[in-house]
C-alpha cells in the first residue's frame, strides 16, 4: 500500500502550470488546511501494513522537514519515498536522507525549460542541490521528473537529465490537467502533439532501443513500466499509479483521499474514525467512462483519475490526450519490445533488468 502525507498546502515557488492554490484555510475553497492539523499518532493505524511506501508530499513537504523523525519513529518499517522541488534538499540531515529509498525531483529539462515554468534560478538550486546528495552518498533511486508543456523538446529534454549523470530514471507528465480549455496554453494542442511531442517519443524509443542493443537500460519510466508489463504478458485492470485500489492520501486535516491532487473526489474517510483500518480503503475501482470503452484500456491502465473525473478539457480534448498515450504505447510494442526481447533471448540482458519500476514509487507510468 502507497500512503502520502501531505504536509503541507505551502511551497516557495509558483510554477506557471501548477493547479495548486494557497487559499485552503479560506472556508469552501477547501476541506484542507495549509497545515497538518491531525495528531500524527493516528498513522500509527497504518504500522502492521505490509509492504507500506510512505510518501511525504505537498506542497514542498522539506518546509517541514522537522517532522520527518516523528513520521519514522512511527512507521519504523515504511519505504520512504519524497517528492520535492529540492530548493531545500541540500539542508536535509543525513539521517534523514539516508531513511528516504526514492527521490522524485520536479526539474523539467534544461535550465531555460525549467526556469521559464518553474522561475529564474531554480535549474541551478535543483541541479546543485541533487549533486549535494551525491555526494553525501545516497544510494536510492533519484527521478527526474518533469512536467511536458509546450515549450518542452521531450527528446532534448530527456537526453539532457539523462546526459547528466545525477539522475537514475526520468519521469513525466504532460501538462493538461489544470485548464479549462485544450488550446488555452498550448495554442494548438493537437498540432504540438503531432509536430512536436509524438514524433520526439518515437524518437526516444528508437535511441533507447539502440541502447538495449549495447546491453544498457536508460532510466526512461514511461518506457519501463509499459515494457515491464509488455514481457509478464500483464493485462493492466486498474489504472497505474494505484489510486482508490492500493495508494491514498492522508490530507492536512486528516481526511483520506483516493489522490493528492484528486479533491473532486470525495473523500473516503477520515484517519482520526475510531473503526478506521487500512482495509477500510482498498479496491476501489474509480476509473471509468472514456477509459472503458477505450481499446487499449488492458495495456495503459486508464488515464489520470483526475483528468477521468474532472474532464477539464471535455471529452473531445480527453480523447485527444489520449493520443499520446496510444503512440506511446504502440512505439513501445513497435520499436523497443522486439529489441528487449531478443537482447533477453541472446542473454545480453535478463527479464530482470525490465523490472521497474521496483514497487509503486508513485511514478505513474502513463503521461
């Protein structure tokens, strides 16, 4: 099971895509107050669940890191995963670090890409900051992962985290979750998504199929977790990230959602419920319409819970998100599938080597 904590509603940056607002102690905005206002005893209910990923989430969740040690000396036996925009990484106590198994750094290419969404300077803190941690020695998974808007060369982009050296895998997720119309920001989403954005993920599946050839596995998830699947022969029932059958989120005023970012949803319960047990959430089947009617709903998933539920860009522009998705898959069956299964064949890599991700390091595999 994937618990977030999210810790806080607060964070120093504002990025231009982010859907998140600071106005929650404002009474009907949100049932979420900017500040934890549960005693954090009552995670003590999620101690004897097996195989439990914690992730501490936000907002920025190292604005308070000061209670990280607590939430440790509560679920002792946690995997602990961070999600951070790593503006304060550099002031994590090795303790601390050392305790977290994944870190998923928002950072979205190169320095003029991540600085044009995310504000002048910040490629620099991030970049300077997961050296740090380098070389403090952390040895767990550190994920680049990047939000896909318009001005983003998907291609260029991955190549450069990669290029790197500081980043184990890169992630994404393209920015069509928070507007209420398909061209608002995009101009011209369909004809970015056919110029630009589908024919730079065929191209990235063609130089990591190269790759595999030479017995090398670039840290690439979307490719991973669809290829994982493709070789087990996986049929995929549930959408991806686990969202309402095997990860949830304890809000600030202790409310348990289905997602973090989901709050359409209602929420399941609440964490201080006397009767509350973990088995109380699981299984919960969300996805729905568009995606079961859709042809390659066994293979992707569904799409983001979100976007299912909320239909910012109404079905037409759902459908044509959906695009992407179908391309990505199909570039994964075409081109790199073939290529992984011979390299298996030949013995130059072994079905191991696809198995990422791990366990659900929130990472959601479909963009």
């Amino acid at each position: 099971m994937l618990i977030f904590l999210t810790l806080t509603q607060k964070c120093q940056l504002s990025c231009k895509y982010c859907g998140s607002s600071e106005n929650y102690d404002i009474e009907d905005l949100s049932p979420h107050p900017m500040e934890i206002a549960y005693d954090l005893s009552l995670l003590e209910k999620f101690q004897k669940e097996e195989d439990l990923i914690i992730c501490l989430y936000g907002g920025e969740p190292l604005l308070k890191m000061r209670i990280f040690k607590k939430i440790f000396a509560i679920l002792p036996n946690a995997k602990y995963v961070l999600q951070t925009n790593a503006i304060l990484l550099n002031k994590l106590k090795n303790n601390d670090l050392h305790r977290m198994d994944t870190i998923l750094v928002s950072v979205d290419g190169d320095e003029k890409t991540t600085d044009f969404n995310r504000g002048e300077g910040t490629y620099s803190k991030v970049i300077k900051n997961v050296n740090v941690i380098r070389e403090k020695e952390f040895q767990g998974d550190v994920i680049a992962r990047m939000t896909v808007s318009k001005i983003c060369d998907i291609y260029k982009s991955v190549q450069h985290l990669i290029g790197l050296g500081i980043f184990d895998h890169v992630h994404w997720q393209l920015d069509v979750l928070w507007d209420s119309d398909m061209n608002s920001r995009y101009g011209d989403f369909i004809k970015w998504r056919d110029e630009e954005y589908n024919p730079g993920i065929t191209k990235l599946a063609e130089w990591f199929a190269e790759e595999l050839k030479k017995g090398k596995v670039p840290g690439i998830v979307p490719f991973q977790g669809l290829l994982k699947s493709f070789l087990r022969d996986e049929k995929v029932t549930r959408i991806r990230c686990g969202a309402g059958s095997t990860s949830f989120n304890v809000t600030t005023g202790g409310l348990i959602n289905v997602c973090p970012v989901a709050p359409e949803v209602d929420p399941i319960c609440e964490i201080g419920e006397k009767d509350f047990t973990p088995k109380k959430l699981k299984d919960q089947d969300l996805i729905g319409g568009l995606c079961d009617e859709c042809e390659v709903r066994q293979e992707c998933g569904g799409r983001c819970l979100y976007a299912n539920k909320t239909m910012w860009w109404e079905e037409e522009g759902f459908k044509e998100v959906c695009v992407t998705v179908k391309h990505l898959i199909k570039v994964v069956h075409d081109i790199i599938e073939p290529v992984a299964k011979e390299m298996i064949e030949k013995e130059v890599l072994s079905l191991k080597d696809f198995l990422y991700p791990f366990y659900n390091n929130t990472c959601e595999i479909i963009p």
